[in-house]
C-alpha cells in the first residue's frame, strides 16, 4: 500500500479493519509484516530498540486486541488512564472513543506518528501520548489511577523494570491491568508488584479474535488502596 501523499519511508503498510466487542470496528494502519524496518538515522537503535524489535510497535498483536475488548465494557475511572508500550495503541482508541482520559504511551520513535494516522482514519480528535521509556525517567508523564497493557513482558530483562517504572507512575490508589499471553516472565513480575502493595487476581482470556484465530492468555489484574 502506498503512504500518504508526501510521506516518503522505506516500510511498507496496510489498514485493516479491527474490530472490538459489541461489533465495532476500529480502522488502524500498520506495518506490512514484521519484516519491515527503517532506522537509518539510528534513532531507534539510541533508544535501545533493535532491528528485531523494531516492528513489534506497528503490528496488531492478539493480546492487544483482548484488551481493546475488556476497555469497551469496562467502567472506565474517572482519574487519568495510562496505556504502556501502546504500540498501535488500539486500547487507548477505544478509552478515547468512550471519552476516557487516557494518555498512550510507548519509547518507539515512529509509536505518536501512526497514532495520528489512526485518529484520523477513525474521525477521532487529538488524543494525549507521552513518551513512556521503562529503562529511562519520564519525568512529564505524572501519575495515574489506571495503567493498562497487553503482552508488555515478552523479555526476561522487563518485569523488574516494568514494575519500577509503574511505581514511578501509578497513583497510591490505582489499578493496574495486564493482557498476557500466558508468558513466562509474569511470575517475577506478579512478586515485585505485591512488594509494591497491589494485590493480584487473574481470570482466563478466551474466545476468538476479529480474526477467528483463537486466543488464550489471562487478565492480571492488580489493585492498591492507600486512600
């Protein structure tokens, strides 16, 4: 598919359509396949991303769409929300929807340019998005009563940097809710936030995605009151 006019990249996209609970749809535009990369000026490569990673931010993942499907039927806080490693950030295009308060968030360099893209392909105004880098200080981003995520511990290096940065950003009551995919790395994860003072239930994710192709992960869903 051709970029818009006067985009000039050397990755290609797509738009699909996505659709979330209750049959409606969400038009995003995203990276081709995994293959693609562009990097030429080493910005991703300064922030720590690889050639690997690069594309991770700008394709839709299955646990991501799991969670744009619980943010249609949640009931949203009436604090500020905040989405980490958003990628296409399609959670936070349904909190947005809704009129929540949410801020995406992601350290990919490309993450607020097709965030844009995707507000206007779905005639949605300008949304919050900060740059939220769990290895390095934020200090713009402030503090939130819901921080949401999906498949965000993928990497054995993240869940105790992950953890710290949600710290760092988490009111002292909030809730914090995490999509995964059945990984490895949550268990370390799960301990460093009950030494945070968050108190985790887990409940099975199921059921088909937009695509047909089936699901299984679990909801984590931790919450600290301090009030």
């Amino acid at each position: 598919m051709s970029h818009p006019q006067g985009e000039q990249t050397s990755y290609k996209i797509k738009v699909e359509s996505v659709e979330v609970d209750g049959g409606k749809t969400l038009e995003i535009r995203s990276l081709l396949d995994r293959m693609q990369f562009s990097d030429d000026e080493g910005i991703a490569e300064a922030l720590g991303i690889s050639s690997a990673q690069w594309p991770l931010f700008g394709l839709v993942w299955p646990s991501e769409q799991k969670l744009a499907n619980l943010m249609q039927k949640w009931v949203l806080p009436l604090g500020p929300i905040l989405e980490i490693g958003c990628g296409l950030a399609l959670a936070s295009l349904v909190i947005h929807r809704r009129l929540g308060d949410i801020t995406a968030s992601d350290c990919h360099p490309l993450t607020e340019a097709f965030l844009k893209h995707n507000l206007a392909l779905n005639d949605l105004p300008a949304m919050k998005y900060s740059v939220g880098h769990w290895f390095r200080d934020n200090p713009y981003l402030g503090r939130f009563s819901l921080i949401i995520g999906s498949d965000v511990l993928y990497d054995r290096m993240y869940p105790a940097n992950l953890a710290q940065f949600i710290q760092l950003h988490a009111l002292p009551s909030s809730q914090v809710l995490i999509v995964d995919p059945n990984r490895g790395n949550s268990s370390e994860f799960c301990k460093i936030m009950k030494n945070n003072g968050f108190t985790l239930t887990q409940s099975m994710l199921k059921g088909p995605l937009f695509d047909y192709s089936p699901y299984r992960g679990r909801l984590l869903n931790f919450i600290r009151d301090e009030g």
